[in-house]
C-alpha cells in the first residue's frame, strides 16, 4: 500500500540552517543605539536647563544695565558639593538638598566676631528688602569650624539656616585663592544648586543697595520657571 504524504503540520522538525549576523553589524547596532540613548539624553537635559539658561541669558545678555552688575559672575558655574553638613543641634544635611532656592550664603567660624555679625545683618537687611520676592531666597551661614556660636546673637539667627561645613569642602567648592579668606565674600548659588556669583562680605549701605539690585535682576529674569519653596 502507497504511503500517503503527511500534512505538513505533522512532518518531523526539518534542519533549519539559520544565519548568525555577522559580528560588525552587531557592533554597529549597539552602537546606533547607544548613541540614540545618549542623544535622548541630552535632549532630556537641554529642555530641564532651557529655564535657567534663558534667564541667565535675559540677565546678561538683552538688558544692558546686566552689563553692570556689582556682583562676579562665576564662570563655569560649581554645584553644591556632594558633601554633609550638620545643624547647629547636630542634625545632618546633605548640602545638595538645599537646592530649590536661591541661596545667599556667608562663611564665618563660629565665633562670629564683628566683621561675621556685619556681614549676617546685611545678608538679612538685603533679603528683606526684596519684599514679595524674599520667599524664593534663603539665607545661609556655613560655619567653618568646630567654634560655639555665641548664644547672644543665636535670637537674631532664626530665619537663618546654619550648617556646620568642612572647611576642605568649602575651599575646594568656592575655589578661593590663596591670598583669600572664606569670609571675604558672600556667595549667591541659584534654584538648580549651582553657585553663579559672589559679592564683596564688607559691604556698607551702598554696597548692600548694589547687591539687592543685583538679585532683583536675577530674581526678575528666573520669574518664568522659578517659584518660592523646595
């Protein structure tokens, strides 16, 4: 009896010879598609910094009267180091998640002699008088030693936030020279955690006047994307 053919659901699995793909045209897929990820990436990170490099751009560059500001503009900018800080009851904060405001710092030991409590007066003075702006400012002392902080001057200090910072942190981050002092200036670091400029910590009325215009140009120029609070 002739053997009918089977169906060619029910023949046995043949031999399927399947090519490998040659090993240059995986190199060059893997590499397409790093550079897509990569390319998404940087995407990614243009539009969150097209905020911040408009303003700063508004800031320096359109408005003329930018081209005279009192305060240094760093260039690049340094972000907040990776480092811990501790409160003065002994909290640890992480310098990063100070981020979300605009951050008007000074440098002093902890004894805060004359000079110290001149320059927190006319940090407090100045920020004061940005009136409905000052919410979207913090003021900020970094302790840059193990001193106490003298108690009769700590009432005056509750709008302020104090850490406690390493001073090797603090120098290798605001890249002082070698001439310099921490304390000879004060440091403005923006909403994105980057210091951008310093100002002169001995500052007299005029002075004071020419730092708030100053931070009234910026505050004016990052008013489409920065809010008050973290």
């Amino acid at each position: 009896m002739q053997n009918k053919p089977r169906p060619e659901s029910q023949k046995p699995l043949g031999m399927t010879v399947y090519d490998l793909p040659a090993p240059d045209a995986v190199a060059q897929n893997e590499a397409k598609r790093t550079a897509t990820g990569r390319l998404r990436m940087l995407l990614v990170a243009l539009v969150c910094a097209a905020p911040v490099v408009a303003s700063y751009f508004t800031y320096y560059v359109i408005r003329p009267e930018a081209r005279r500001n009192f305060g240094e503009l760093i260039q690049p900018t340094r972000a907040l180091p990776q480092a811990k800080a501790t409160s003065l009851d002994g909290k640890a904060v992480n310098l990063p998640s100070l981020k979300g405001q605009w951050l008007f710092i000074s440098v002093f030991g902890g004894a805060c002699a004359e000079s110290c409590q001149k320059a927190l007066y006319m940090q407090r003075q100045i920020l004061t008088g940005l009136g409905k702006d000052k919410p979207r400012t913090e003021w900020v002392w970094l302790i840059s030693d193990d001193q106490d902080v003298p108690k009769d001057i700590q009432p005056g200090l509750k709008e302020a936030t104090v850490l406690r910072v390493d001073p090797a942190v603090l120098k290798q981050w605001l890249q002082i020279t070698p001439d310099a002092e921490l304390s000879d200036s004060l440091y403005l670091v923006d909403p994105m955690g980057e210091w951008m400029m310093r100002f002169p910590s001995k500052l007299d009325t005029e002075g004071a006047v020419k730092v708030k215009r100053d931070l009234e140009r910026l505050l004016r120029a990052s008013a489409s994307w920065d809010e008050a609070g973290r």
